[in-house]
C-alpha cells in the first residue's frame, strides 16, 4: 500500500473514516502500512478539503453544520444500519448523473458517501446540500420552500413546483412507513407531495430506509410498491417481513452491516 499516490491513499484513508465513523491514526497507519507522521499530513489535506474532522489522535467524519439534538437523536437510532444502507446506495451512483435526495437521517448520511463525485444533486434538505457543498465536482440544486427547521428540509408548493422543472436519473428517498397494502408512507402530506414530486421527475426511486420502518403505515402515502425500483433496508428484517415483500413483487436489497476494520 505504500506505492500508492497521495490522493489514492488520501482516498483510502477517506473511505475508511466513513466505514467506521472515527479512527485512530495508529490503526490507518497500520492499514496502509505507512508511517504516523504520513497519516497526520493526510488528515491535514483531508481537512483542509472538507473531508474529514481530525480529532485528538485520529480523526472522524465531518459535519458541516452542527445538529439539534433532536436531529441527533433520530440520527443515532440504528445508525450502523443507516451507514450500511448508504454504503449499499452509493453503488447505484455513477459519474455524470442527475440525482434527487430528500430529507432525512438515512439520506443525510447517503449524502456522506456522494461527497466528491462527479455530479449533479437537487435537494430538498439544506443539511444534505449543506454536506456536500464544499467539493468541487460535486454540484448542488437546493429547491425552494419554507423551512422545517426540525428536520432541515424545506417544504410547500415551491418544492414540487421547482421539481416539475427537472428531470433526474434517479432519486434516493426515505420514508416513514412501509406496507403491502398501503405502500410508502410518510408522517406528513407535505413530505409525502415532496417524496411523490421527485418520483414523478425520475428514471427511478430508491427507497432508503431501516428496518424498523417496515409494517408501518403512517398518515399519507407517497408510491405503492410498483413505482419503486428498489428497495434498500438493513439485514435485521426477519424472514417472515422478506417474504411477504418478495410476494408483492418489491425488490429488495439487505445491505450487510459493514464490518469493522480489523488493524493488525
């Protein structure tokens, strides 16, 4: 591994942050068989490029903003299944692509993973434009709206009246309910207009949402089944909830929990 350029392994250090959240600089050092003060100078670069946050003796993901607890909270419920299904949707994106990413824990953390690819993203969600803002290849659309400041997105008319101005080539969407019969759901009719509006003005939507969110049916539906091409949830959904998806025809992909790194 010490053959590899700087940006490679700047790259590598990179990926392995979001794998874990947080490391030591004594385990990348370890990983990629380079010295200590090597990984320090990584870490400045990678700060510097509004990467990562280095902290005492290693570093963690960076956040550009500072979250309300509640925020937080919500954010830190399954959050190693949240890491995982947005590891998993990162590998639908590719260079040169036009996508849409509502609000949302699951899709803040997706964002995460998009930081610095060759992009076009429209949001709804000033935290998740906010996530990606400082890298230059990656460009962001934020619509308009009236702010939620609970959740960070903005909502109203103007949302869905914007997006009928777009066409994406996929849109990453979470929700707050799914189920055979009723579909995805959401807790609020203005969300669910917002969720409908980017499905309307996509090639394909993929729902990103944990586990818990399956059997539920909340306030206003946004998509039966049908109109989802994906489905990308955890691997904590017991058998019997995966056959009865499986019977109605969802497409479903159980992102494996990402495996801690073991630094010999």
């Amino acid at each position: 591994m010490s053959a590899l350029s700087n940006r490679e392994r700047q790259g590598r250090i990179h990926s392995l942050i979001l794998h874990e959240g947080n490391l030591k600089a004594t385990d990348l050092a370890k990983a990629l068989r380079v010295s200590i003060a090597t990984i320090r100078r990584d870490l400045a670069a990678l700060e510097r490029r509004g990467l990562v946050e280095r902290t005492w003796g290693g570093a963690k993901v960076r956040s550009p903003i500072e979250y309300l607890e509640d925020f937080k909270a919500v954010a830190s419920k399954s959050e190693r299944a949240k890491r995982a299904i947005a590891a998993a949707a990162s590998s639908y994106v590719h260079e040169g692509m036009t996508i849409g990413l509502s609000g949302g824990t699951t899709c803040t953390e997706l964002a995460r993973w998009l930081r610095g690819k060759p992009i076009t993203v429209v949001t709804n969600a000033i935290n998740v434009a906010t996530e990606l803002y400082n890298h230059s290849l990656t460009k962001v659309i934020v619509t308009g709206g009236a702010l939620n400041s609970y959740s960070y997105e903005l909502i109203g008319e103007m949302v869905t009246y914007t997006l009928q101005e777009y066409h994406l080539d996929l849109c990453f969407l979470g929700c707050s309910g799914i189920s055979p019969e009723f579909g995805f759901s959401m807790r609020d009719h203005l969300e669910s207009a917002i969720a409908r509006a980017f499905l309307d003005v996509s090639e394909r939507a993929i729902v990103v949402a944990d586990h818990t969110k399956v059997g539920k049916k909340t306030l206003a539906r946004f998509a039966p089944f049908s109109d989802i091409y994906r489905l990308i949830t955890d691997e904590n959904l017991d058998i019997e909830w995966r056959e009865k998806l499986k019977a109605e025809g969802l497409k479903v992909e159980y992102a494996p929990e990402l495996e801690p790194h073991t630094f010999a």
